[in-house]
C-alpha cells in the first residue's frame, strides 16, 4: 500500500497535511498517481516575495505546520529523506491555510512490518536529497532517521527566516564544505542571522542534534519552542497567513522526477505525481 493509501485511513486530524489520492494506475511506459489539486510550493512563494524573506510570524506558522506534518509521516512508520520547502505545498480554495507534505520518492520505513520495531541501520547509505538541505548522516552516508528529516526542517526553516544569509552554504556546492558549515551550525557557530533569532529557536537545533537513530522526538517540544518564540517577539499566530505580496491562487502542476510523461488527463484533476 502506498503513503497516500496510508494516509487515506489515518483519522482527519492525523491527515490534514496529506493530499488526497484520486486514483492511481499504469500504461505501458509508467505508472501513476492522480492526486487532489494544490498550490504553489513554499519555495516558489519564499521566491516572488520581497528579498525572498518570510516575516517571523508566516516562517513560525510555516514551521509548526511543517513539523506536525513530518511528526504524522514518522508516526505511520516512514521517513521522507528529502525534506525542503520545494515539497511543500499551500492548499487551495478551502485549504488555502493548510501546507501539504508532497513527493514520496525516496522515503523509507524505518519501522518492520507489522510492529513498531525500528529496522537495523545499513552500514553504508548512498548519498540521497538535496545537498542544501540533506542531513549530516547523508553527507557521511548513514542510515537516516527521524531525526534527519528534523535536520533538514531546521534548515528549511532558518532558510523561511532570511533566504540570503541564514544558510552559511547556500552558495557552496561542493558536499564537503557545505558538511563542515552544518557541524559548525549544531556546534552551536551561528551565522549573525541566526544568532539573532530567539533562544528557543536555537534549543530547538541543540534538541534535534541530540537525538539518536532509535530516538522518537518529541514532536510537541518543538511545537512548544516554536510557539514561545512567537511569543517572545509579540507575534499573533492566530489568523491567516498574512503573504500581503504574494497571490498563492496560482495553480502548480507537479512532476516527479522518476518519469517523463508527455501528456495526462484525468477528469478535472490536473495535478498528479508519479510513484515508483
């Protein structure tokens, strides 16, 4: 059974950042999902703003529904591995305030079939993701855990704060530098940008790099982080997200990367992705 199929009988609460799955089939060439239409990835957004910068109040909301929806994904037994704003999307029409968690590809369960029991870590992990935002364990070729997607959330999230500064290896592309400026960031070297965000911000980077492979994190002690820095700086989280410069009603259509697909029609849904 697919993510998406999992998430299909997960109670609401639990699948409020998973889109729904239409239908699914194969031809020839490929196979392929057919999924409810969503909006534009947080990436794109972060782009067509101003300076390419989140206010602290959209980057924390951004952050909590981010979080719970990773902490929904790891409680069903499986880690994404590519965790980046580019696989977050706003929803539409009545979901416009709900981020969604997209593209499955590469995620793994980390849980053996039919229990809770973590699955033993393989010696050597060929390199997988996004080199911005991929954990330290996949720059060193180790087994990913849920503390990796967390790793990878921590710097998508510091990115939403200051596109242009908050990474020290944004511009870097060689794997070895941009490994050597993350074991900087959990040693606790902060780049002027992020030292200046609130304490609780920075807790949450020393929790994350205290986990271990078996650790289940504590989901709704980031959620508490998040929240008091909000308060710290006399933001409001209740309400909609105030983007102000940015019109999120724009359609995006997604594409894996696993296929290359001329065309496809399904009824009046427009946006699929395809599933290995």
């Amino acid at each position: 059974m697919s993510i998406l199929q999992i998430c299909a009988t997960l109670p609401k609460e639990k699948r409020l950042h998973f889109v729904e799955m239409v239908d699914k089939g194969r031809t020839e060439k490929f196979k392929f999902i057919v999924m409810q239409l969503v909006g534009q990835s947080l990436d794109r957004i972060q782009k067509d703003m101003p300076e390419r910068r989140f206010s602290f109040r959209i980057s924390i909301k951004l952050a909590l529904q981010t979080a719970d929806s990773i902490g929904d994904l790891h409680d069903i037994g499986y880690i994404h591995r590519d965790i980046k704003p580019q696989n977050f999307t706003m929803g539409l029409n009545e979901y416009a305030e709900t981020v969604f968690l997209l593209d499955f590809g590469i995620a793994r369960k980390y849980t053996l079939n039919g229990s809770k029991a973590i699955r033993l870590p393989r010696e050597k992990v060929a390199f997988l993701g996004t080199i911005r935002y991929a954990s330290r364990n996949c720059h060193n070729q180790k087994e990913q855990c849920r503390r990796d997607d967390l790793e990878s959330w921590i710097y998508m999230f510091l990115e939403f704060t200051d596109y242009k500064t908050a990474l020290t290896w944004s511009r870097m592309k060689d794997k070895h530098a941009v490994l050597i400026e993350k074991e900087h960031l959990f040693a606790g070297k902060y780049s002027q940008t992020v030292s200046a965000l609130p304490e609780e911000i920075h807790r949450i980077i020393q929790y994350v790099d205290s986990l271990d492979y078996p650790s289940t994190p504590d989901y709704a002690f980031i959620r508490t982080m998040l929240r008091k820095a909000a308060e710290k700086r006399n933001i409001t989280l209740e309400g909609k997200f105030d983007w102000r410069y940015h019109d999120t009603s724009k359609v995006s259509i997604r594409f894996s990367f696993l296929f290359f697909v001329e065309t496809c029609y399904y009824k009046d849904v427009a946006s699929f992705v395809l599933h290995e």
